[in-house]
C-alpha cells in the first residue's frame, strides 16, 4: 500500500487542496505557496519602508531649464517650484538623524489665466520625476454623502497612474484644477452648507496635511462593496491651480489702486502697477479675500503666479517649444511625405487672433485646427502634392470659413 501524498508544511492530504508540488523529500501545496507569497512580498516591502527612496531628482537650475524646453516663459513660476519640488523630493530622501528636524510639505498653489500653462508645468515636472502623477478636477467634488465626488477619488486616480503600487502612488504628485471654484459663496459663513465650496475645502485638509486614507480602488459609489486600499497622503505632493477670476479686484483693493475705472486721487500707486502684471502681487490675503478658507491656505504655503501670454510668448509658444504646434503639423505632414512650410505673416495672424479672443496657448491649438483642417483634410488623398505653404492670405480665408467669427472678441 503506497504511503499518501501530504503537504510537509500544513499536513494536509493531496485530495483537499488544488495543487501538490513534489520536491526530492518534501511536498507543498498550493495553500501555503500562497501564504508563503504574501509572508515575502510584506517582508520586502517592510525592508524597502527602512531605506530612503531614490529619485532622479535635479537641482532647481536643471529642473528650470528641463521646463523651460516645454514651457516658455512663466521664469519667476518656475524658479519657485523647482525649488519647492526639489525641498519636497529632499525631504522624502533624509535620512533618519537625532537632532528631530523635520522638513515639512511643500504644497503649491498657481494662479493664472486659463491657458498660461499650470497644467502643463506639473505634468512636465512629473515627467521629470519620473513619478506617478494625476489631474483632479475640483469642481466636480462634493462633501461625502452628496452628489459628486468625494475627495478620496482624487487618490484613487493618483493609484490608478500607478498601477495600484501603493508605495510609488504614496511618492507622486497630485495636480488639483479649478481650485478657484471651490471658493466660499460669501466672506461670511452660512448656516445653509456649502457642499460644493467650503464643504470641500474642509474635506481636502486632511489629503494636503498628510494622514492615512482609505481610498476605494475603483472610485466610490458605484463600488460599495470593493476592498479599500490604505494610502498615506504624508509624502504626496499636491499641487493646486486656478484661474481665480476677479481677484485682481481684491488685490488692487489691499492696494489702494482701482483695476477699472476713473482714476482718482487716491489712487496713488496705480501709476506703478501694469493691470496685465497684477496678479504678480498676489497674496495669501487675497485668497482668502477670494474664499479659500485660511487652513487650505495654511497648507499650501507655496504662492506662485502665471503672467498673461504675450503676443511675443504666443509666437514663441508656437515654434520654440520642444512640442510646439507648428513642429508638430510638420510632423503629422511629414508622415504624408509633404513639406510645410508656414510664413511670418501666418505665424503673427495666428498670434494676433488668440490675443484678440484671449484664449491663451490652448487658443492657439484651436486657431491652428480652423486654419489647417481643409488642408489636413485633402492633401492626403492627392498624390501629386509634395509642398505646402502657409501665407496669412490662406490663413485669413480659412479662419473666416470658420466658427470662430461668430464669436465676440474679448
């Protein structure tokens, strides 16, 4: 009578488990792989937890000028956060030492136009980092138990960037938009909840201080019964931005100078202060003036502004960049084996239209569509036409052709 298989570590009989493995004087099964796995895959992951984590992390200089590749002009808001990215990364990086300094977050807030580029500066440094990273949209956020999205969803893209690895989504860099929109209706606080305003303000305080959190891997509601993944918000770092429309107002009220209007005899330094460059002079005082409540504020202690595009920048935005729109219809017609070719005359009637409709650099794009979809349309079905040339006559007539004459300038 043979002797029966059982599994040398938990005794149990081949016929009750999946799976036997035989080895030379030992059998396992697939009951205590598994364990086995889960006993590894927490011991490596407390082992890694000891050492400080690595980053290709640059020096503030070589961080500005990897952005200033992408994004032009803007210098003063990329001076400040390559440095606070830069403090952030070191920070994660220290070593444990006796004398209890710790560093704390760098969080930063940008203001600035629609179109100046916020968007395109994080998404740049993530590039850099080589960290995971992830947009959220702060209009669509409600407090918990009301229509809309709870704040912990913004985690669960941040997870969702980073393939569920945990410990690299707990490295990342989170870009909240539209902070602007979830100021407070009124300077005074109601005693109706402002569940879409303040409410939400209230509910990202303990994202942006640094706590455990438990986050539903495929968002909320439409998941009850999904296990919950525990992210700690302590070393992720947020970064928010908003076009805070109006707060000019507010800025030239803390300075006595008035942003339209008749000027007057109090407006004593109006004369100092360019009404394009205002925002330049923007302080925490002035956020909460605008409605971001002062402990939201207190938690992005880096402020940092974006300057209008001027035509000069919109022109340069259009060739320079290492992605600019016109390197890339080149390409796309490169692809068709067709040349083009766009003049200065095209280039400054592109720049002239976003600058009258003050649709920044995404009018750009936009411009450029109008101006280009015949062409993009046609010429890859004629096979004869090797060459193509932009002149601010063919500009000029497609543009007219277009939808955008029906819209006001601004």
């Amino acid at each position: 009578m043979s002797q029966e298989v059982t599994c040398s570590f938990c005794g149990r009989n081949k016929k009750d488990v999946d799976l036997m493995i035989s080895g030379i004087h030992a059998h396992i099964c697939n009951l205590c792989i598994s364990q086995a796995n889960q006993i590894l895959t927490e011991e490596l992951k407390n082992n890694k937890k000891t050492e400080s984590p690595q980053f290709k992390l640059l020096k503030p200089k070589e961080m500005k000028s990897h952005l200033d590749e992408y994004v032009v002009g803007q210098d003063e808001a990329k001076k400040v956060i390559s440095v606070a990215v830069y403090n952030h990364y070191k920070r994660l990086m220290q070593q444990k030492s006796d004398d209890d300094i710790m560093i704390e977050k760098s969080n930063i807030i940008m203001a600035g136009e629609t179109g100046t580029g916020k968007t395109y500066l994080a998404r740049n440094l993530a590039k850099i980092l080589e960290v995971p990273f992830c947009i959220a949209d702060a209009t669509v956020l409600t407090e918990a138990g009301y229509v809309g999205e709870d704040v912990e969803s913004i985690l669960t893209r941040l997870l969702q960037a980073a393939d569920y690895d945990v410990e690299s989504a707990e490295r990342g860099i989170v870009y909240i938009d539209e902070l602007d929109k979830i100021a407070r209706k009124s300077d005074n606080p109601s005693i109706t909840r402002d569940v879409s305003g303040e409410g939400v303000q209230q509910a990202l305080l303990k994202l942006l201080e640094g706590t455990s959190v438990n986050v539903p891997p495929q968002g909320g509601r439409k998941h009850p019964d999904q296990k919950m993944i525990t992210v700690n918000t302590e070393n992720i770092l947020f970064i928010c931005g908003g076009a805070f429309d109006g707060i000019d107002r507010h800025i030239a009220r803390r300075l006595d100078t008035k942003p339209i209007g008749f000027a007057g005899k109090q407006d004593r330094i109006a004369k100092d202060i360019d009404e394009d460059t205002i925002l330049s002079h923007i302080t925490a005082q002035d956020l909460k003036s605008f409605g971001l409540i002062p402990e939201l504020i207190g938690r992005l202690p880096v402020l940092t502004y974006l300057n209008p595009l001027t035509p000069d920048i919109l022109k340069m935005i259009l060739k320079e960049p290492k992605n600019a729109l016109i390197k890339q219809y080149t390409k796309l017609f490169d692809m068709e084996d067709i040349k083009i070719r766009f003049t200065d005359g095209a280039i400054d009637f592109i720049v002239q239209k976003a600058t009258e409709y003050k649709l920044g650099a995404r009018g750009l794009r936009s411009i450029c569509e109008a101006i280009m979809n015949d062409s993009m349309y046609e010429l890859p079905s004629m096979e004869d036409v090797s060459e193509l040339t932009i002149d601010k006559e063919y500009a000029q007539s497609r543009f007219d052709k277009s939808n955008f004459r029906k819209l006001k300038v601004a």
